[in-house]
C-alpha cells in the first residue's frame, strides 16, 4: 500500500509534487522578497538616524571639557565585535518575525504620510543639540530642577535630574515629543530592534494562550513606543503601561489608543500602585541602568510582589561588563559623553543575589547589541 498525504494523493503523485514543490518555492520567494525590504528599510532607518547622529556629533564639543585630559577607556574598543553585534541583531530579528513572534515593521515604518511628521523631529533633535552639549560642557544635569514641572512633593530627587543632558529631563511635552527619536539617532537606528527581540521573548511566555486572559505591565513605559509594538503582535492583550513622568504618559496612552482596553498609569516603579499578583507578566526596557543602586532592590521587590506564581520578569537593558567583553570599552564612553548618573554603577551591578533575594530565578540570557534581555520567574508556590 502506498503512503499517502492528508488529504489521500499518494506522495509519489508526480503532479502532486509539482503542486508541493511550487508551494515551496513560493514560500521562498516570498521569505526572499520580506528579507530584501526587510534589509533595504533598516538600511534607510540605519542612514537616516546615523546621518544625524554624525551631524549632531559633528556640531558638539566632544566628549571632554577644555583643559581636562581626553578620556581613555580601560578596555580598548573593538570596532569589529560592535560591528558584528549590530548585524546580529538584525538577523536575529528578521528570524523572529519569520517565526511569526511579531510582525514585520517594514511598512508601518516606511509610510509616506509619515515622512514630514520625522523631519519635523529630525529637526528638533538638532536644535537641541547646542542645549545638551552646553549642558555636557558644565557637567550639569540638574537643571530640572529648578522648574515648575520637578515638584519634589511629587517626584524623588533622583528623577528630577537631565538624564542625558536632554532638555527638561522627563517632565515635558518637548521632550516626550523627541524622545524616541533621541534614542534611535543615539543607537543608529537599532533601538527598536533591540526592543523587539525583548518582545519576542514575552510572546513566546503567551503563545498558545488566551490573550484576553493574560495580564501584562510594562515598568516605566516612557512614551509607549514599546507597548505600541506588543499591542501590534498580541492586539487582545491584556496590557497596563507605568511610568512617572505625566508627559510621558500621556504620549503612551496616545501611542496604544487604537486599543482601548489598554491602560497607562502613573507612578513609581518602587512604589507600584497595584494590588499583590495582579499581573501574569512583567517587562521593563531600560529602567535599571537609571536607578540608583538603593532603588534597584525597591523595584524588584514590588516586582515580585504585583507578580502572580509562575510569572516572569522580562528585563531588557544595556550591557554590562563581561557580557560582550569586545564591546566593553564602548560603555565606559557612553555615561562620559551623556549625564548618566547611575550607569557606572550598574554596568558592575550584579542582578542575581537582588534577584534571587524576591523569589526569582534565572531561565534565558540573550545579548541584542548594546542591550541584553534577562527572562526570570517567580517561584510557583
């Protein structure tokens, strides 16, 4: 008796195979042609972003103020590993989306309507640059908080401050407006990249779930550009955004209002306003390098404690040290040229005992250029 497929065509069928073989060549094509506008849109988003970041570089002072020494890092740069970082997590990327983990971005990034509404923010973020370098040139960070919005009844001393020199730290609509569009000039383009393979890791957690079921909380949302691409893979879910800053927030909810049972809340993330395991997941994108180190344990323990049994904490954040050890020097530069008061600290701040300390555990490490994505869980009691 011959082996026959599903649907009874016995497989040695000559024009069954045919049918077969041109499905899959098909398939190719198609997977060759998303791979061509996959790599020629990042190569426009990766010109665009480093364009201006060059142009910014080139309008700035530099690193190091007139009559210090110029700064030398202890670990020597290497190009090359930075390089092969940065292709690596593209191609990581593009094997997520055909994994069907996320959809692709290509068009919704390359619309047409879309391109005055960047050169307006292209051109406010170089406007600003004399601001922020004069602010690197006097080593002053603290400028917000002289202004009304940095009301200390209301936020901690160590958030009223300009991280990264930019103008208003965190507490205005300007700079809720350029935010994004600082971080992608900052990283060439590779930000959201970076972001997605953070995604993937919480829809492979959901996957084969109910989505309406599940509960996720986005610690320190910023804008909502990273819950607007979850929303995008998982448009059921049930997901909550947190972040302190009422611009910021605000920005967020307007980023997910295609999804109206989203919500966006403000407050602290070491002083959660949520009830104990209320969520079946949490993720926070670069929140931790920011904190000062006797917040850090505050954080994970109101993480622990508005996590349900079984969760996890996704974290993705910038390297440390010893995690790609060619791009080590790189890091040292980064809180030399941005006012990055906690970063020092971090990029040697040992996560594990704090972790270990609330009840998590370690399941996966992935490494997606300057940032690492951690995926821990809660004891299931």
């Amino acid at each position: 008796m011959e082996p026959e497929d599903r649907d009874g065509s016995p497989l040695d069928d000559p024009g069954k195979w045919a049918h077969l073989g041109g499905m899959g060549l098909i398939r190719n094509v198609r997977k060759t042609a998303g791979r061509a506008r996959y790599t020629a849109a990042q190569g426009l988003r990766s010109a665009w972003y480093g364009g201006q970041y060059a142009l910014a570089r080139r309008r700035s002072a530099g690193f190091n103020r007139p009559g210090e020494p110029v700064f030398k890092p202890q670990n020597k740069p290497n190009l090359k590993a930075l390089r092969k970082a940065y292709f690596d997590l593209f191609r990581q990327d593009r094997a997520n989306i055909e994994a069907g983990l996320y959809p692709d971005p290509v068009q919704r990034e390359l619309r047409l309507r879309d391109f005055p509404k960047a050169v307006r923010r292209a051109q406010n973020f170089l406007k600003d640059v004399s601001d922020v370098d004069r602010r690197r040139l006097a080593r002053d960070g603290t400028e917000v908080r002289d202004s009304d919005a940095a009301d200390p009844e209301r936020f901690p001393a160590y958030y009223r401050q300009n991280f990264h020199y930019q103008t208003d730290g965190w507490l205005s609509d300007d700079s809720a407006e350029i935010y994004d569009h600082q971080v992608e000039a900052l990283f060439t383009g590779a930000a959201d990249a970076m972001r997605r393979l953070a995604l993937a890791e919480l829809v492979a957690e959901i996957q084969g779930q109910d989505q309406r079921q599940v509960q996720v909380l986005d610690l320190a949302c910023g804008t909502g550009r990273f819950m607007r691409q979850v929303m995008s893979a998982m448009p059921k879910l049930g997901l909550t955004g947190l972040d302190l800053s009422p611009p910021y927030a605000e920005a967020a909810r307007k980023n997910v209002r295609r999804w109206p049972h989203v919500d966006v809340v403000e407050g602290a993330a070491e002083k959660l306003p949520f009830e104990d395991a209320s969520f079946d997941h949490l993720i926070s994108i670069y929140l931790f390098h920011e904190l000062p180190p006797r917040i850090r344990p505050q954080v994970l323990a109101e993480a622990a404690r508005v996590l349900k049994p079984g969760g996890t904490f996704i974290i993705a954040d910038s390297l440390q040290f010893g995690d790609n050890p060619g791009v080590d020097g790189f890091l040292e530069y980064f809180p030399e040229g941005f006012h990055e008061p906690y970063y020092k600290g971090y990029l040697n701040w040992a996560f594990d005992p704090h972790m270990e300390a609330v009840g998590f555990t370690p399941e996966r490490l992935k490494l997606a250029f300057l940032t690492k994505v951690r995926v821990w869980r809660k004891a299931d009691i």
